[in-house]
C-alpha cells in the first residue's frame, strides 16, 4: 500500500449519516467500525463510528468519526489531515510534524494492531498518523 493524505472529519452523533451521504453523492465503498466493536465498549458511544472510511472509483478517501461524550467537538475546527500507509517513512513524517508541536496520542501500537500517532504541528493543524502493520 502507498502512502497518502487525506481529510479526517470529526462529528458529534452523525459520523454514519454523513458518510452514508457522501457515499451517495461521490460512490464508492464504505467501511465502518464502531467503538463497540473496536474495543468492546458498552454505552452510549458503543454505537457511534470510531472510524469510518469512504474510498471512492476515482481514488478520493474520506474518513470521519464520532466524537465521543466528554470530548471536545467544535464544528468548523472538526477537520485532521491524515496520513496512513505501510511505509516506514511515515515515522519520519511524524517526527517532522510533532517537532515544535503538541503530541495527543504518541505514535505507538494501538488496539487495532497498527502503529497510530495524532499531533498538532506548530501552527495548531491536527495530524493522524497511522502505519500498518504487515500482515502475517
């Protein structure tokens, strides 16, 4: 898999709805994965969109989430920019883009089994980055 950059949209509730929309207006295939089914939680959240994914015939991607209860959600500053891919040179990235800046999540191995990482760089701009990891 090549690396690439994309939108990363966040939601308060409609994380599922908005992406089902834009599958209808751009094509393509969705793939969603709630928080329930991620890391088994139970409650409120355990139904929203931990992550969703929209790849498209043309080569767009779109992915999006709910923000969860007790997070901060501010529509208009709900948008990251992305970067995923196996290659190692994405750890580079992340070194480049959390120097000077503010690191959220450190760049480690998450539930899902790939390496992720989330950081504002320097000028307030949100950066995930997620490094597959290969497969057996």
């Amino acid at each position: 898999m090549a690396s690439r950059l994309n939108p990363y949209v966040s939601f308060r509730d409609n994380a599922r709805q908005a992406l089902e929309f834009y599958r209808s207006v751009f094509g393509g295939t969705l793939t969603l994965h709630t928080f329930g089914e991620a890391g088994g939680q139970t409650g409120p959240d355990a139904d929203k969109v931990m992550h969703g994914t929209l790849e498209t015939e043309r080569g767009f991607t779109l992915m999006a989430a709910d923000t969860p209860e007790g997070m901060e959600h501010t529509p208009g500053t709900n948008i990251a920019i992305s970067l995923s891919g196996d290659d190692p040179e994405l750890r580079d990235y992340w070194s480049r883009l959390s120097d000077g800046g503010t690191v959220t999540v450190p760049l480690e191995k998450q539930m899902w089994g790939d390496e992720f990482g989330l950081c504002l760089d320097r000028f307030g701009i949100p950066w995930m980055v997620n490094i597959a990891q290969p497969t057996a």
